[in-house]
C-alpha cells in the first residue's frame, strides 16, 4: 500500500473545480510514492456543489475508470490536508490503494448484509449517513455489530440544501453505461473494511470539564431529576456558581453548557483531563424548576454518568492535538510516552515499528473548523503539525460517528497505515 492520491479545489463552476481535482490526482499517480492504480475513491463536496453531485460523480469517475468504487457525501464545509473550505463550491477527492477483496461499498441499493452474505468479514466501516433517517442511532448500532470490532466510524451529511451521499460499486447489476448512478439521498452507505486493512481512529471532544462526575440516580425519558440522590437542577446550579434560589439567572450561562454523557461502567473523564473518547456531548433542552430536573437532548436512565461541560477553545486545540499526537507516537513505539501507552486503541490493531501513514479521513462537527480554533483552517493545521503532510479529506459533519454512537462538537481523525 502506497500513499493515496488525493486533491481538493474551489471554483464556482463544478467542472473547473472537478478538472483541478483530477490534475493534482493524475501527478500523484505520476509520482512513484503514490499508488499508480487505485481502486476506491472517497468524494466529498460542500452544499454549494450538492444539485451537480451526479454530475461530479460521473465526471471523476469517467476520467478515472481504473477507481470503480466511490464513496463519500456532502457538508457545509470540507477539508483537506490543511485547508478548509466553508462557504463556497468546493470538492476533495482521496483515491484509497486498497485491494478490492478487503473492501466493500454499501447503500440502501446494496446492503451490507448482501456482503456479509456473500462471505466478506467487516472489522469496521465508514459510515455516511441522513440526520434525517428513521431510527438512525439503531441502525448505526446494528452496523457496527455487524463487524468484528463493534466499531464504525463517520458522520452525518450536513448540508443548506440536499443532503446527498456518493455510494457507487456495491451494486450487484449497476448500469452498463457507468454513469447516472451511484447518489442517493437517505438512509446510510459508506465502505466496509476487512481485518486486513490497518487503520487507527481517535475521537477528540473538544468541551471543558466544569465540575465532578455525578451518577444518574432518577430519571425519565429525557429528563434527569436525581443526580447521586440529590436534585439534578441543584448540582447544574452548584458548577455553573448560580444561586439555588435563582435558577433564572442562569439562563445566559445554560445555554452555554453542554453534558457530557457516559454508559454505566464506562470512563467520563481521562487521567489527565478532559472527557473520555467514550462520551456523549449533549445539549441542555430544559429546566424543571417544579421538580428540579434538567432535560437533555438524550434518553437517559439510571446508572448512567455526567459531567456538566462547556466548548472550550483552547480545550479543543489541545484535545485534537492530543488524539494526533498519540497517532503519530503509536506507530513509533520507540518513541511513545508512558501516557501515550495507556491510551487505548479504538480499534485494537497493534501497530508496529517502521508503520506509516497511506492517507486520513477527518470527520469534524459544523460547529468547530477554523473560526472556533482562531484561523481559517487552523483546525487541520493543527492535524498536519502532528501528523505531518499525509493525504487527508473530510467534512464537516451534522453529527461524528465514531464507536456506536452519534456525537456532537466532536472530530473523528482516522488514518490508514502501512508497514
């Protein structure tokens, strides 16, 4: 396995912009560092581009017909490398040097099932998926138990106006012209890998801790009224410092606050600070003055823990900084740190000396990118410093999927290696 090709560019018209793309990726494939051949290409586009996704997909594909399996989907901002772009008509384009037995495409046209079926084995898959699908936390859960790690990961097309999704090679009977098909809008699609593929995933979640982890004692539905048997909206007031017998003057400074969620049994808070890889950022939605319970944007239950949190910038560039970094040291072992060493890994590959990085996918939330890391693009500037000048894409997500679950205000860095 090779470096993988990748390029990326802005135009206000799609055919320049697809035309850069496919330049940067033919003097890749030029280069002998870069794979020459090929086979799945990963397509990202901004909504500004979302109504020419066929057109796009069709155009790429025909100009490289030895890559017959896309993936990829629409965000309201997308990167590459160093660069983001939000706001303007923009593609990114990475070509994966996978052999074609250790992958499979999926969609709503072509199950994973149908794979599995057939003998492929999932170790975890990227997954693309609608905010707007029935039942998606259910069917994200029910995808990653269909693979060997229990472990998927990806996000949630965000988009101003169609969210579209690029899904093309997984079909049993595709259409002998090879164009006209291959976006759909809807349920979930993205690749699924087998246990040969090498690759490390790390969550960043980017919120500052503001006080202790508290178990939840009594609840419904989304509603937490007991935390550690006492009233919920009485610890909330206590780490925001507001007077009990004023909740309202709390307003400005709730709306603010976010919870960090975790499953019973599981860790909240890492050794060093900072919530878990595990955790669930989730909106306040409510306060019950009457019954002192604060509702979250999540169904909740007893035995479940919290921590009470806000976005923080400069909690956010360390966090990401963290995740690259241990990335980077895992695949050097002679250099890893004792901390470094104690940080598990999402997807349990043992990485060995002399590893490299082939290429990244880097899911991040619509509410982070550059602006809320000081600079245009600062936050993949701060990936690249880490990681050095390896072939990236991504999107900025509606929601990151990483493990399980759907999170928020996260990013989900993860990266291919070879030996």
């Amino acid at each position: 396995m090779k470096l993988f090709p990748y390029g990326h560019a802005t135009h206000p018209h799609w055919e320049m912009a697809a035309d850069m793309v496919l330049a940067q990726l033919r003097a890749h494939m030029h280069n002998p560092a870069y794979a020459h051949a090929p086979s799945l290409g990963l397509i990202y586009i901004t909504d500004h581009l979302a109504r020419h996704a066929q057109d796009i997909l069709d155009h790429v594909a025909q100009a490289l017909p030895q890559v017959q399996h896309w993936s990829g989907t629409v965000g309201v901002g997308i990167s590459s490398n160093n660069v983001e772009y939000f706001d303007e008509p923009a593609l990114a384009v990475m070509l994966c040097d996978i052999p074609t037995s250790q992958f499979r495409v999926f969609s709503g046209q072509a199950p994973l099932g149908q794979a599995l079926a057939s003998g492929f084995v999932a170790q975890t898959a990227l997954v693309h998926a609608d905010a707007h699908t029935p039942e998606l936390s259910e069917l994200i859960e029910d995808l990653a138990h269909n693979t060997q790690s229990g472990f998927v990961f990806g996000g949630l097309a965000s988009s101003r106006t169609e969210a579209v999704q690029f899904a093309r090679g997984g079909e049993r009977t595709p259409p002998a012209s090879g164009q006209g098909h291959g976006v759909y809008s809807g349920g979930l699609s993205g690749v699924a890998f087998a246990p040969e593929v090498q690759m490390l995933t790390r969550v960043t979640q980017g919120c500052k801790p503001l006080g202790e982890v508290r178990e939840i004692t009594e609840a419904d539905d989304h509603v937490i009224y007991k935390l550690d048997g006492a009233p919920a909206l009485y610890a909330l007031m206590h780490d925001l410092n507001v007077p009990i017998d004023d909740p309202r003057s709390a307003v400005d400074k709730v709306r603010q606050t976010l919870v960090g969620l975790s499953l019973p049994n599981t860790p909240t808070l890492r050794p060093t600070g900072g919530l878990d890889d595990a955790v669930m950022v989730r909106h306040i939605i409510g306060l019950d003055p009457v019954r002192h319970g604060v509702a979250i944007a999540h169904l909740v239950e007893p035995g479940m823990h919290l921590a009470f949190c806000q976005r923080d910038a400069k909690a956010a560039k360390a966090d990401l900084l963290r995740i690259a970094t241990e990335i980077r040291e895992s695949l050097e072992p002679e250099e890893v740190s004792l901390e470094a060493m104690g940080a598990p890994d999402l997807l349990n590959h043992v990485s060995h000396a002399g590893q490299r990085i082939a290429g990244a996918i880097y899911v991040s939330c619509t509410g982070r990118g550059g602006p809320h890391f000081g600079a245009p693009s600062a936050e993949l500037q701060i990936i690249q410093r880490a990681l050095g000048d390896v072939p990236l894409v991504g999107f900025f997500a509606a929601g990151e999927i990483a493990n399980q679950q759907v999170y928020g205000y996260t990013g989900v860095l993860t990266v291919f290696t070879v030996d």
